[in-house]
C-alpha cells in the first residue's frame, strides 16, 4: 500500500455524527497501524540483533525504538508534520519530547524485567498494545486542528477558537 496516495486522514473532532466519529478513528488508527507496523517491524529486528550481538537490553531498546521512530516520522511527514507544505516545528519538539520520555521510560521497564529473568524480546512485545495505544492517543491529540500551531508558530496570538458546532 502506498501511504503517499492515501487521501488525507479526516479529523475525527470535526463535528460529525457518533457513527461517522467511529469511522474516521477507525481509519486513523488502520493506517497509523501501517506506518506504525513498519516501524515496529524494524524495531523487534534491530532489538533482537543488538540482543544478540551483546547490548545490554536498555541500550538496545533505545537504539531500536529511535531508529523506528526516525523511520515513522520520516515516513509520516509529509501527512503529520506539514501544513499547506510549512514544517510545524513546534509539533515535531513535542513529538521528540514525547518519544524521548516515553522510550526512556520504556527502556527502564525493559532492563528492570530483564534483571529479574524476563527475557527482553517478550517483554517488549508484551508493551507493544500499551505502547500502541499510548502513541496512537498522542498522535491523534497532536495532530488535531493543526492550524492552532501554525498560528503559535507565527506568533500571530492565541491557538485558533474551535468552530462551534
């Protein structure tokens, strides 16, 4: 499938009836799914590489889980982190705090549960509904009415007012 084709993902917060609410997550989160499936493809792969290769599993897991999330945002830019072809800066330095954070945090769980016997790759593929969910929440708040960064971007005052219903 070829995401540059994809037609633009609708927003969901766009006043709509329930059903058609429904729908439009369900699409986001079908194709944050494919995007975000790559990425953990070449996530698990390089973990269990650097595993293998001796890395202690704290390091691994950081090394792997941002060269994936390098991968997603490379991937997702142009959908993501564009407007009207603009780069969002601040989007994408929280995108970077929130993944920094949260593999940071992730990594400590991982080495933790490795000290007490687990075997690191069960224990990262156990997280991954946690860490799924968790991103696709985030993306979704981050990527809604991304007119209001914009607008902060350029100084110009306060976030955009929602439209009323």
């Amino acid at each position: 499938m070829n995401l540059e084709t994809m037609p633009p993902i609708p927003d969901p917060s766009a006043g709509s009836s329930s059903p058609a609410r429904l729908r439009d997550h369900a699409l986001r989160a079908f194709r944050f799914g494919i995007v975000s499936g790559m990425g953990l493809a070449l996530d698990l792969s390089l973990f269990v590489a650097l595993l293998y290769g001796g890395v202690p599993p704290f390091a691994a897991n950081t090394i792997s889980s941002w060269t994936a999330l390098t991968f997603v945002y490379c991937a997702s830019v142009r959908r993501v982190f564009r407007y009207h072809g603009q780069f969002i800066v601040p989007l994408f330095v929280i995108y970077v705090l929130y993944h920094l954070c949260g593999t940071l945090f992730v990594s400590w769980g991982i080495s933790g549960l490795a000290q007490a016997g687990v075997a690191p790759p069960l224990t990262k593929v156990g997280i991954i509904p946690a860490t799924f969910t968790a991103n696709y929440l985030f993306m979704s708040w981050l990527t809604a009415r991304r007119g209001r960064w914009i607008l902060q971007m350029s100084g110009l005052g306060a976030p955009l007012e929602e439209a009323a219903e």
